[in-house]
C-alpha cells in the first residue's frame, strides 16, 4: 500500500505508537536465520551514526552533532575508507558551518569535491559549499553549488539528498521572490522526504505555505501552516527558528486579510522567538510587519514605535526610515525568505 503523502499525514505520525513486537517474536524463532558477521555489524554502527549526525543536525543539537561526528571519525580512520572520511568530514563542516565556523571548512570542502569519486560525498561537498555562499549572500555562487548538489544526489538514487537539495534549491528560488519556483522545488522534496524525517517535512511545508500566501493562495497558505503548527504542538516544540518563521508565516498570512490582532500575536511570538535564538533577521523581519499591524489597526503612534526601533538597531545611518515607512506598505518590501 503506498505511502499517504498529503500534508494531514503528518498529524499521524507525531502521535504513532510503537509497532507490536509480535511479529519479531515470531522472525526469531525461524530457523536458518543468516548469521550477522562482526563486519557487518561494524559498519551497522557507523551507518548509525550517520543517521544520528542527520538528526542532531536537523533539530538544530548542533554540540551533540559535532560529538557524534567525532565518534564517527574515530571509527572511520580505525575501520574505514577513505571515502567514509570524507563522508564524516562534510558531516562535520555542515556542523561547524551551522554553528558559524563557514570560513574554516571551505577549502577541505572544495578538495573534497574535486578529488572524491564517490557521488553521495560529492553531494554533501557541494551542498554544504551551496550553504556557506548563501551565508555570505553570494546568491550565484550558491545557486551553482545547489544545483551541482542535486546533480549528485540524483545519482546516488537516495531519496533524503534528492529531497534536501530540492530544497535548497527552492531557498534559493523563495529568496528571489520567485515563488511559484521555489514552490515547484518543495513540492519534490516533499514527496522525497519520507514520514521519518518529519522535521524536514515540517520545514518544506512551511515554506511551501508562505509561498501559496506570497502568491495570494490565502486557503492553501494557510492549510500548510495550521497542518505544521498542529504537528509542532504534538511534538511540544516550544521554541527554535522553525517555530520563528512559522510564526512570521502567520502573520504574513493575517496582515493579507487584514486581521491585525492575530497577526500582531504572532508577530510577537515571531520577535521573541527570533530573541531568545540570537536570529537578528527573523527579529528585523517582525519589526518590519509589526509596524504595519499597528498601521492597520489606526495605530500610527505605536507603528512609527516598532518603525524607530528597526531603524535604531539595524539602520543607524537612515534617520527617515520610520516616516518612510508609515507611509509605505511595508509587508510588500518584507521577503521572510530572503
């Protein structure tokens, strides 16, 4: 039976219970079962440990990660190859790149890319080198190795790195406005991700929900951010940058139909979020839409507040900013993406 791959899916998966232990009971008494060698369940290990650096990762446990990441190399230069290696070091450099380090891992990632002949290592060169061009907002270089990034995973006919460098692809596309894209890009990570990987899940659909508000799909919009919020409350997730921009995501979302009062909470929630997670582009971003809630409410006076605190902490050098903006729809100017 094939997989249910609609956003209401996910609702499922945050409340699934174990599996019955039954049918394992029953596995184990089958005779002539194959005997698992040492080697075998060696490299068991390390591939576990590969999916554990994966899932630090994407929850952002970026310390457990990098502690992860060193164990696996200790085991792959004991046991390993040197394609196993390179794997651990892209592994790690995408660690050290989330946590700020860009400058220190560029070029091990550029020789990795240009000497190994293994796709899946290839990949995650190129990918992690995509991800360091778009923290320097280098957009085309990025672009390039996005691109480069789905070439490769698309021969290694793994669907977790077809699906993440979708996309990437499509953060590229939503930070150049061009939604209906980046929207194409999600929609095939999406179906790539599979129901394990749910914070990816979370994150594309997210996204693909700002996209359908950006584009005026207010009902579809919405329906992606409601299924994310739903599932984000199951797993008790109460803070972090994903939450951030969803919560942006919402009050995007209610400035479109011009419900000021919810877009204000949420815009609030955004700010805090972004706060408490050092993110100073998701603080700017709820100042930005704040003060075109407080606009829509009638509120000049508490609109030109947030206007001023903007210019204060992110453009010192522009004094007129705040009346520039109280006479502009800022929302329009506001990109949460890029």
């Amino acid at each position: 039976m094939a997989r249910d791959n609609t956003p209401s899916a996910l609702e499922g998966l945050c409340n699934a219970s174990e599996p019955h232990a039954f049918a394992t009971v029953i596995q184990t008494l089958k005779p002539d079962q194959p005997t698992m060698t040492r080697e075998t369940k060696d490299r068991d290990h390390f591939e576990n440990l590969r999916h554990r650096i994966r899932t630090a990762v994407g929850r952002r446990e970026l310390q457990h990660a990098l502690a992860i990441c060193d164990e696996a190399y200790r085991w792959a230069e004991g046991q390993g190859s040197q394609t196993d290696l390179d794997f651990v070091r892209c592994s790690r450099n995408a660690v050290l790149l989330h946590m700020g380090h860009g400058d220190s891992v560029v070029r091990e990632l550029q020789m990795i890319l240009m000497r190994s002949s293994d796709p899946l290592n290839r990949h995650m060169a190129s990918y992690n080198l995509s991800f360091f061009y778009e923290l320097r907002e280098d957009f085309e270089k990025s672009g390039f190795y996005a691109k480069l990034a789905l070439d490769h995973a698309t021969q290694t006919d793994l669907d977790y790195y077809r699906a993440r460098s979708y996309s990437r692809v499509g953060n590229l596309s939503i930070r150049k406005s061009q939604f209906n894209e980046a929207l194409e890009s999600y929609n095939r990570a999406w179906e790539l991700f599979v129901d394990e990987q749910l914070y990816e899940r979370l994150a594309v659909l997210t996204s693909m929900g700002y996209c359908h508000l950006a584009c005026g799909r207010i009902a579809e919009g919405f329906e992606n951010l409601f299924t994310v919020r739903r599932s984000y409350i199951r797993l008790k997730m109460g803070c972090g940058m994903a939450l951030g921009r969803l919560r942006l995501s919402f009050c995007f979302g209610y400035l479109e139909l011009e419900k000021c009062h919810q877009a204000s909470l949420h815009g609030i929630a955004g700010m805090k979020i972004g706060e408490q997670c050092g993110d100073h582009e998701l603080v700017k971003k709820a100042l930005y839409l704040l003060g075109e809630a407080e606009k829509l409410r009638g509120d000049d006076m508490a609109a030109f507040t947030y206007f001023a605190k903007l210019q204060e902490e992110y453009y010192p050098d522009n004094p007129f900013l705040p009346d520039l903006l109280l006479d502009n729809d800022t929302k329009q100017l506001v990109n949460l993406w890029a």
